[in-house]
C-alpha cells in the first residue's frame, strides 16, 4: 500500500461490499436521527395542551421526520443490500458501474447535510412536508432558504440513488456469472430488479419536479395556474407511490430468501414470483393518483381500479412465501422471527391500503390519523421487519460473526410491541377523526388515552433500537465466528469466505438453479 | 430468456396501463407520466439487449467522487452564485474527463 493508497480507499473506494456497508451505515445514521424526531413528536402528542415543542417546530419536526426516513433511511438502505448482495449472488466480481455507485453514496451524503442544514438557519428547517406541496412551499407561504436547502439535499440525495439503482441494474444484466440466467437469479435479485426499473423511471420525475419547484419559488410562473397544484401533486405522486414499493420490494425479497433458508426448503412458485413481481411493479407505477382520491377531476375509478389490483401480485407474493414454509422444518432463529413478523404486520398494512383505495373510504380516511397508521405498518411494521431479517441473516456474510441469538429475540419482541402499541390506536385516532400533522388536539374530544399508548409505544420501539445497538457492539467487540455459511443458505453469497475476499470468489460452484448451493447439498445426499 | 427481454415484458405491463387509461379518461399528463415510462422502459430493454459485457473497473475513484462533489456544487450554486455554479460545473467536467479516461482494473 502506498502512502495515499489507504486515505484514497476511505474516502473513494469502488468495491460494492465497502459501499453496501457505508449506504447502509449512512442510512441508519439517518435513522437514528430521524427517530430522535418521531419520539420528539409522539411526546408532544402525548396528552392533550403540551407544548414540548413549538407548532411551528413541529412542522419543521414532521417534515424532517418523513423526509429522513423515505429520502435518506429506507430508500438508501434498499439499495444498500442491493449494492452489497446482488453482486455476491449473480457471482460477479464488483457492480457494474461501481464508480458511479460511489458517486451516488457521496450524493446521498451530501444530500442528507443540505437537508439537515435547515435546522442551523434562521428561521429553523424546512416545514413543507416531505411531499413540498406546491403553494404550501411557494416562496410566499414557505419563506428562507432552509426550503430550499430541503429541495436541494431531495434532487441530491435521489440523483445518488439513481446513480446507485442503475449500477445495480447494470449488475443484474451485464455482470451474472457464467450460467446465472435470469431464471436462475436469486429471489432477492428478482425484487431488486423490478426496484431498480421503478427507481429508473420515478426518480427522474422527482428530481425534475424538485427543480421547478426551486424555480417556482424563485421566480414564480411553473405552478401558478389554477390546475398548478394538481398537476404538482401528479408529478411528485409519480414518484411517491413508486418509492413505496422501493421501499417494499427488496425487504420481500430478503425475506423470501429467509423462509426458504428457515424452512429447508426450496422457494416454492418461483416462476410465478418473477412474473409476478414485475407485474407488481408496473402496478405500483399506475396508481399513484390514489393519494389524490379527493381532489375533483382527478379519475378515480382508473386508479381505484389499479390500486385494488395489487392484491394479485401481492397475493401471488404471500401465497408463494407462506407455500415454502409449509412442510418445512423450520428454524424460529431471529431472521426466521423477524421475517414472519413482516408478514403479519405487512399484511395489516396492506389490507387497510386496500380499504383506502376504495374513493368513499378515502374520502372519510383521507388526512386522518388511519392514513398515518397504514402507512407506517407498511412501513415500520413491514418492511423494517424485513430489514432486520436481512440483517441478522446477512450479518455473518459480512462481519464473519455472529449477532447475539438471545438479544435478537429481545429486539424482536420489543420491536413487535412497540409498533403495534404505536400504531394500532392510529387507526382508531383517525377512525375517531383525528387529522394527521396536527401539534395538539382539544382535551374534550377523549384522544388523549390513544395518544398515550401510542407515545409510550414510541419509546418502546426506541428500547427494541437500543437493544439492537447494544448487540451490534457485544458482536463486533466479542465475535463468535459464523463461518462462510451458518445458516446452510442457498444461494451463491454462502459459496465463499465470511467477509467475502476483494474479488468475492476463489471458485464458483455450478450454476443450475435460483438455489445452486442447495442443488449441491441434494446431490451429495 | 436474456435480461432485455424481462425489461420489455415490463415496458408491455406499462403500455397495457397506460393503455387502459383511454377507457377511464385519466387526464392528460398521468397518460404522458405513464406512456412515457412505458416509451423510456422500451428504451432500456434496446440498450440491454446492444450492450457488452463491461470490463473491470479501479478499485476507488476520486474522479468519481469529484463528479458527486461537483453536482453538489452545481445544486448549492445555484442559490449561493454564479462562481460556485462555475466551479462546480469545472469541477464536473474535469471529473467526468478522468473518470473516461481512469484506467480500468
């Protein structure tokens, strides 16, 4: 190593494991930061007349909040398992395009301080909402620059992601291994894929809708029309709905990758789930005028109609993973917990989006406190579950050693209670007709039991983090070796060492399956 | 079956969507957010089908990162002047020049 070989690798590094593990490090730290804002807000909502914090620093609260955790956490940290996965299991060397992966981590840095900058400017952070309706964020109702550092830090932030979804993509097509067909791609791999094609074609949207609106507030003239607003709302849906099933679509993939590894079992309806999830995809791009069921004009029953359809595909994607559980011997280990976890709780999540894409419903739900439940037991309930199934499973592949059995089913449980007790009461609140982003509620309308539980519920979550936290450390300081494949997993990242070497493989096995380690292990039976 | 054509099955899902929004009469731009998709996916799946497998990249890049740093001085220039606009889209330039000609792995 040179004298400037070992600072050049810190800072400009291009190998996928060392990227994957700094967008994820990078997003969790946007995690972190963006909880610290839920529990300053679930305080404040606690008990009817507190006044923790400003109703202006709540705005700037929920805004930063939402903007944090789809911008910079759950979205980033996708990709994140993308960059460091998708490569070790199509057999590849490195990603395609892996300087640009790296171009698009420092965005995503760069992005998250913009957007965070708000909180050092006079007049405080940005307090649009993450979605920056326009004329909320015009010039006239938004004044400062800190708006305009928060739509700065969203075209930075999504213009890395970008880069990053296209290198995995690049991946996915031009990187597999000598006999890795598409049919032969990992689970996990097939749900990046359809990722990175909504990534390719919302994102750009959004980046484009960021930009008019920093012109709009500069000088006016792009959203000032009667039909401005509207045609805002289509643009940034465009992007919003999409991001959701980002958002979604690699946690279902790394937990059909547990349940299969979990339950001894080959992933049953493969076929089906690749169809499947593309369709699913598509749909996800079609419906996004779902968030703007109760403005009129808007044609409802297309995208009622399209957003009732997702429960095929969905459908397809539950019967599939709930079919390689059944007659396996399944190992309740804390991947295998977490990832039924997301099952149940997605499921919530799910039905109640089901109920809202009906126009009557939505028009009763709309703004209230049940959109905010739903859309957390997608989120935090689902696909965080998802996340930390991947983790615990993925864990040894990276580190070399073990995460604590015993403090995991502690994260698990806590984790499990704290999201429920958060977000259940929501869907009663907004069921009672408690309106969303609002800092205080009067004493006389008896919301304030539900906010209760729903706060202490917040802090249990926080305890299920911290815990977390604390097994990350006793791991790293006190490591119990994993070896290359603890877990008998089936698919080509267990091939090789725990961390994998810089260039991944000494030696690849034979490529005949979506499952070529498990195809190893019948033969020699 | 290669990749491309995985990509123009999900062009056609698209097409289809974007399709069936004539029967509900869904207003103009969601037809021209939704086609357009449909239209960039169709693109994509020629591209995968004409493109190589790609040789080896460096193992780092501050060429690339340069690139990042230099987009992120274009975006704050635009608030904060035009010579951090100018230095940023230098710096931009000068990057992507390196990244082209950065030897590969």
């Amino acid at each position: 190593l040179t004298a400037t070989a070992v600072p050049r690798r810190a800072v400009a590094t291009a190998d996928h494991k060392a990227l994957g593990i700094r967008t994820g490090l990078t997003a969790l730290a946007f995690f972190a930061a963006g909880g610290l804002l839920a529990i300053a807000m679930r305080t404040e909502l606690a008990q009817p007349g507190l006044q923790v914090v400003s109703h202006h620093t709540y705005n700037e609260l929920f805004t930063m909040h939402g903007s944090t955790m789809i911008y910079l956490f759950v979205t980033p940290i996708a990709l994140a398992l993308g960059l460091y996965l998708v490569p070790l299991q199509v057999g590849a060397r490195n990603l395609v395009g892996a300087r640009w992966a790296l171009a698009g981590w420092w965005l995503l840095v760069l992005g998250g301080v913009a957007m965070w900058s708000g909180f050092l400017m006079q007049g405080g952070a940005a307090d649009v909402t993450w979605s920056g309706f326009d004329p909320l964020s015009d010039a006239v109702n938004s004044p400062g620059r800190a708006t305009d550092a928060w739509i700065h830090g969203v075209i930075l932030a999504s213009t890395g992601e970008l880069l990053m979804a296209g290198s995995i993509m690049a991946t996915l097509i031009r990187g597999r291994a000598p006999g890795m067909t598409m049919l032969r791609l990992p689970v996990f791999s097939w749900t990046m894929l359809a990722t990175t094609l909504m990534v390719l074609f919302a994102f750009p949207v959004l980046i484009v809708t960021m930009a008019l609106l920093w012109v709009e507030r500069q000088w006016g003239g792009v959203f000032d029309g009667p039909d401005g607003p509207v045609i805002y709302q289509h643009l940034f849906w465009f992007y919003g709905h999409p991001v959701v099933y980002v958002m979604f679509f690699p946690f279902v993939g790394a937990v059909g990758e547990v349940i299969a590894v979990f339950s001894g079992r080959r992933f049953f309806g493969y076929r089906w789930f690749t169809v499947s999830i593309l369709l699913f995809a598509a749909l996800s791009m079609s419906v996004w005028a779902h968030h703007m069921l109760t403005i009129p004009g808007v044609a409802v029953r297309y995208f009622s109609l399209t957003s009732t359809l997702l429960i095929i595909p969905a459908g397809i994607e539950y019967f599939d993973l709930i079919g390689t559980m059944a007659g396996g011997r399944i190992r309740l280990a804390v991947p295998m917990l977490f990832a039924l976890g997301f099952l149940v709780q997605f499921l919530i999540g799910g039905i109640t989006g089901i109920w809202i894409a009906s126009p009557p419903l939505d028009n009763h739900a709309n703004n209230s406190y049940f959109i905010v439940a739903h859309f957390h037991y997608t989120l935090l309930a689902g696909s965080v579950f998802g996340l930390f199934a991947g983790l615990y499973h993925w864990w040894p592949k990276v580190t070399g050693g073990l995460l604590r059995e015993g403090l995991g089913r502690w994260h698990f449980a806590l984790l499990a209670i704290g999201t429920n007790l958060t977000f259940f009461p929501q869907f009663l609140l907004g069921q009672e007709g408690m309106a969303r982003r609002i800092a205080d509620y009067p004493d006389r309308l008896g919301w304030g039991d539900l906010n209760l539980i729903s706060t202490i519920g917040s802090y249990v979550i926080a305890v299920s983090m911290f815990v977390f936290a604390v097994n990350v450390v006793v791991a790293l300081h006190r490591p119990v070796p994993a070896g290359d494949d603890p877990w008998g997993g089936h698919t080509l990242e267990w091939a090789t060492t725990s961390p994998p070497p810089a260039h991944n493989f000494d030696a690849l096995p034979p490529i005949r399956s979506f499952a070529p380690l498990l195809d190893l292990r019948e033969a020699q039976r | 079956v290669s990749a491309w054509r995985w990509i123009a099955l999900w062009a056609g899902f698209l097409a289809a969507l974007t399709a069936l929004m004539f029967v509900f009469d869904v207003a103009r731009i969601a037809v021209l957010l939704l086609g357009g998709a449909a239209l960039g996916t169709l693109a994509l799946a020629a591209v995968a089908a004409a493109s190589r497998r790609t040789r080896g990249e460096p193992s780092s890049s501050l060429p690339a990162m340069g690139v990042a740093f230099g987009i992120a001085l274009l975006v704050a220039g635009s608030e904060v002047g035009p010579w951090m606009l100018a230095l940023g889209a230098g710096l931009v330039v000068l990057s992507l020049g390196t990244v082209l000609r950065e030897p590969r792995a």
